[in-house]
C-alpha cells in the first residue's frame, strides 16, 4: 500500500451548536479520482475547503504527504481548486487568470509563457489566451479555472461541483475530458458533487456524505451493488426498498414471502431492508413472477420505460423495461437471488464490511 | 387606454422636468451667460482673460486643486482600510449607521464645533496641557484646515468603497490565496482592481466639492487658504462682480466635468468588438 497523499483523521467541525463534519476518516491516494457525493448540507463541500485551507477544523488532522498541514495557509498548500462559480478573475484575460499563481511565483516570462500555453492546450483552449472572461461561455470559462489550476502541477486537484453550472449535454463532455484529464496528468482529483450519474461515471472510489458523516466509501461498481444502508441505496440510482426479515443465511422473508439471496451473516429472524434495483425486476406472466403487481403508471424515459406499479399490499414498484407494459394490467415480476441485497438496519461501514468479508470469499 | 397611461405618464415626469429645468439647465444657462457679462454690463470676453492672465486666479485654481488633491487623498488613505475592516466587523450596519451620523447635522455646526476643540482654550490643547505643553496655534491653520474638510468629506468615501467591497466575490479572495498569494499580494492584484469604481465614485464624490469648499476656508482656515469657491462667494456678495463670479464657476464646472471623464468608468478593450 502507497503513502496516502491525503489523510483526514477524525475531523469535526462546528459552527457553534451546528456540526458540519462528524469525525471524518479518509485516506487519498495519489493518483486516483476521489468523489465526495451527497445531497446539499451533508458536508462534503466543507471537506474540501478544510483541506483547501479556507477553514479551520475543530479536531482532528490533516496530513499531506504525511504531514500535518491544519496550520499551513491556503496559500502555502501545494493542493489547487476549481471553483463551483469558477472564481475566475474579470480584471483579467485568459492569460493572465493562467499566468496569475506562475506570476506569483515570479517565474521567468518565457517559463510562464510556456506553461500557460501548455496548460491552455490541456484544456483544448489554445489560442484563447487574448480573450476576456466575459467572452467565454460557461464551458471555456470551466476550462479556464481547470488550467488555472492545473498550471501550478499541484499533487491534488480540488473540484468543487465544478460541472453543475453546464447544461447537460456539455455536462456529459466535460465529464469525459475531466476523466481523461485525470488520466493523463496522474494526480489525484478530489471532486465534489451531488449528482451520482456523474459520481459513478467518473471516480475510482466514492465517499458517499450524508449529514456531515461518510455513509459508505468504496468503488462505483460496490457501492451501486451494496449500499450499506436505506440512504446510500436510495441516493445513488433509483431502488424499491422493501421491509423484510432476514429468516436464515441465504434467505429472506418480504412481501410475506421467503425468497433466496446471495447476503448473509445477520441474526436468525432480524428485520431487514431489501434493496431490488428497477432494472433488475423483469416483467412475466402472473404464473411465472414471484410478486404480482398492478401496473399503474409509466413513462418513456428513451433507452427504456419506467413502469410504476403496486402489489396488493399497496407497496409501490418502479420497473426499469425495454418494452411497455399496459396501464392497469396485473402482471409479475420475476428476480433471481443475486438481485436480492439485504440491508441490516444501523449497520456501521467497519462491520458491513466485515461481514461481507466472512461469506463472500469461501 | 393608451392614451390615458401617456397622459400619467407626463404627469410623473412633470415634477422632474421641472426641477431639472429650474435647479439645474437654467442656472447652468445663467451662469454661463453672465460669465461674458463685464461689472458694468457689457458684452465681453474679457473676464475670461482677466483669469487666465491673471496670476492671482491661476494661484487660485492651484491652490483649489492642490488642496481638494490633499484632502482626497488623506480621506482615500483613512476610508479604504476604515471600509475593508467594516466589511468583516460583526454589527457592520450599526458600524456604518455610525460613520453616516455625523452627515445628517449641518455643515455650519460642525464647522463652529471644530472652531471650539482647536481654539486657544479648546479641548485639544487643555489635553495637551495635562503634559505640560503650551497651547498651540491649530486654528487657522493648512492642517485644521485638512483635518475637518477630510473628517466631513470621510463617510462620502467610506460608503462607495465599502458597497465596492461588499460586492467583491469571497470567491475572488479564495481563488487567490488557492493560487498562493499572500494576503498582501491578493490585496494589490485582486481585492484592490476589483474595488476601483468604488474608489472612483468616492473620489468623485469628494474631490468635487472639495474644489469649491469656502466656508470651512473661513471658519477653520481663517481665509489663509483662497480657494475658487472663496473667490465665486467674493465676486456675488462683496464686489458685485457678477460676470467674473460666473466665470470662475465656468471654470469650476469644466473642472468637475473633466474629473468625472477621468474617473469615470472606461470601455474595457475586449468588450470593443
């Protein structure tokens, strides 16, 4: 295992009697792109102003290259940031946002030259260097602030939602280039958003942040396939989460039904959510689906339909189908055990994680 | 129904129609008027060259723009550091309630205030006293002078800067130190260029009226100072020459004109095309 190059050991911050950071525990790696994902207020914006510099936090470290940086000034932190609003400067042309941390270094002009031209080139900008800010769109303004930082060769980019701003076919673009870009400078990217598509499109590992705590971290592929809890499985993608009782290992009673599964290592009888993905359920004959429901409402969303429908007991389905169902007829649904994921209630990371561990490797 | 809303629409105008054809065209008209008029009420030019021939009148202007250049910067110097830690103090509306007070009690009442604390026996040198230094000459004086036209002029400076500085994006501040600049370095290449029109609307709003200030040369500086508006008040209300009056504030008023041209807000190159 490499030194991690960034490392949060039990941060909190307070603003007065409101907590912001509840004991935060992360590690970076060099090299890889981080996302910090969860709803407006939980807290992940803060994480990166923390290790910014632009706010002190009440406890705990911040180390960087295993160094402790909490009284280090932003200005002294070899980490650089792209602003959600961008943040670039309007007395200044293109250039000169670039050249604006070289110049502070008092680089050689033809260095600087050099550099901000590269950086503009990154970013596919050549040749913009003489335009004003207000001349640019919101997507060459993005550039802009992503050359602006990149100039400076920090070991850590800092992105604060820095694609919100983009209408969504840019948004799409950008998320490539943001990728490639990671790809082709090898530095870490710590990138912040609320939007999940673009969580699970871009990052190596995710951070997923509710109410200033870490719900769950992992890869893209883990955390979509084994939320730990009702919040993770709700934020990221769209899940029908039904309440159930978990009777023996490999099987699970929802629905007043005892369906197989792939989870176990809970209590005999403990009550259980279970999680079952939209695009997972497949739409059969009453005869052949394990739950039968009727379908109530749906919508055609392009690459599929999304069907609403509800059982008898009135719980509501969402179906994710190539093909169209008819409004108000009862069909069933049909799942295979691996579709199934159980979700303990109030189940910490550190045990979750155990408990995968214990029956998924044998 | 058109009809009827152009015919309100006049009526809103009307008051300030009025007001700018009374208070502000007719006079502008009458002082540029009686500016080619001589004492004896002929058509003339020759006030015009009295003024730039004299040198008395040229000391004069001088001496207006020198003085009105002192009081701007001082005032500048105190407002632009008073207004920036405004902008991070916690009451900051009381703060600035505070600092407008002082404009709503009349000029003359100030001034006679001011006349009390320099004086002879006046409150700063009784402070003086305590360490056993005589009274001082403070009235009369280039630096009473300053001193009280810079305190009345301050809150005009402050108030401009301090909407500058309210309006400049934290963002702006983080990015810079984000790109490592000291916080003087941010200072000097972002916080201050981002704050520039608020400076130019405070130097405005004192350098202009600091060129015909003529009371406070009276009261607090004893007539040592002559300015232009001194010598406009001389022509109307002692001489009588009213032509030459009205020249000087011909003169005065292109002054202002060419202040606001020079500290007015320029088209940016790029924006050009």
């Amino acid at each position: 295992m490499t030194e991690p190059i960034i490392e949060l050991q039990h941060v909190s911050k307070r603003y007065g009697d409101t907590v912001v950071l509840k004991d935060i525990n992360i590690e970076l790696e060099r090299g890889k792109f981080y996302t910090l994902l969860g709803p407006s207020g939980s807290g992940k914006t803060t994480i990166l102003r923390a290790i910014a510099g632009f706010l002190d936090v009440s406890e705990g470290t911040i180390m960087f290259d295993g160094k402790k940086i909490n009284d280090v000034p932003a200005n002294m932190r070899k980490v650089n940031t792209v602003f959600q609003d961008y943040a670039l400067f309007p007395h200044m042309n293109v250039f000169d946002n670039v050249a604006y941390g070289l110049q502070i270094q008092k680089l050689k002009k033809a260095e600087v030259q050099t550099r901000v031209e590269a950086a503009l080139k990154m970013v596919r900008l050549a040749g913009y260097a003489d335009r004003e800010i207000s001349e640019l769109s919101g997507g060459q303004q993005q550039r802009v602030a992503i050359a602006r930082a990149i100039v400076l060769e920090p070991a850590v980019l800092l992105l604060d939602e820095p694609l919100s701003a983009l209408d969504a076919k840019l948004r799409k673009d950008m998320q490539y280039e943001l990728r490639e870009l990671q790809e082709r400078l090898g530095i870490t990217f710590l990138f912040v958003t609320h939007d999940q598509e673009e969580a699970l499109a871009l990052s190596d590992e995710i951070f997923v942040m509710n109410d200033g705590e870490v719900q769950q971290s992992g890869t893209p592929v883990d955390i979509y396939d084994e939320p730990i809890n009702h919040f993770v499985a709700d934020f990221i993608g769209e899940s029908n989460i039904v309440a159930g009782h978990m009777l023996k290992d490999f099987l699970v009673e929802f629905n007043g039904q005892a369906f197989e599964c792939a989870d176990a290592g809970m209590r005999p009888n403990e009550p259980v959510e279970v999680v079952l993905r939209p695009e997972d359920l497949d739409i059969t004959t009453i005869g052949n689906g394990k739950v039968s429901v009727k379908v109530d409402t749906q919508l055609f969303r392009g690459d599929y339909y999304e069907i609403v429908a509800y059982d008898s007991a009135q719980n509501e389905w969402l179906i994710h189908s190539t093909n169209p169902a008819k409004d108000g007829d009862t069909v069933g649904l049909t799942f295979d055990a691996e579709d199934i994921h159980v979700m303990r209630l109030n189940e910490s990371e550190e045990d979750f994680d155990a408990r995968l561990e214990s029956y998924e490797d044998d | 129904m058109a009809k009827k809303s152009s015919g309100t629409n006049a009526l809103f105008y009307t008051p300030y129609v009025l007001w700018l054809g009374l208070f502000v065209i007719a006079p502008l008209a009458l002082i540029v008027y009686q500016s080619f008029f001589d004492i004896s009420g002929h058509l003339t030019l020759a006030n015009y060259q009295t003024y730039f021939s004299s040198g008395t009148y040229i000391l004069m202007t001088v001496n207006s723009v020198w003085y009105a250049f002192i009081i701007t910067v001082v005032t500048l110097l105190i407002s632009y550091p008073a207004a920036y830690v405004l902008h991070y103090a916690k009451h900051k509306q009381l703060w600035l309630l505070l600092i407008i007070l002082p404009t709503w009690i009349n000029l003359l009442l100030k001034a006679y205030a001011f006349i009390g604390i320099f004086s002879q026996d006046g409150g700063v040198n009784t402070f003086l006293g305590f360490f056993g230094i005589a009274p001082q000459q403070f009235l009369f004086t280039d630096f009473s002078f300053i001193f009280v036209a810079a305190y009345i002029e301050i809150p005009f400076m402050i108030l401009p800067i301090f909407n500058g500085i309210e309006e400049l994006d934290e963002s702006f501040v983080n990015a810079s130190r984000d790109l490592g600049a000291t916080g003087w370095q941010t200072f000097t290449k972002v916080i201050l260029p981002l704050t520039m029109s608020g400076v130019k609307a405070g130097v405005q709003a004192v350098f202009i009226p600091s060129l015909s200030l003529f009371m406070l040369t009276r009261l607090i500086g004893g007539n040592r100072v002559i300015t232009l508006g001194t010598a406009i008040e001389e022509h109307f209300l002692v001489t009588m020459n009213w032509g030459m009056g009205s020249t000087i504030g011909v003169v005065l008023i292109v002054a202002m004109v060419i202040i606001m041209f020079l500290t007015g807000e320029r088209k940016k190159r790029g924006s050009l095309r």
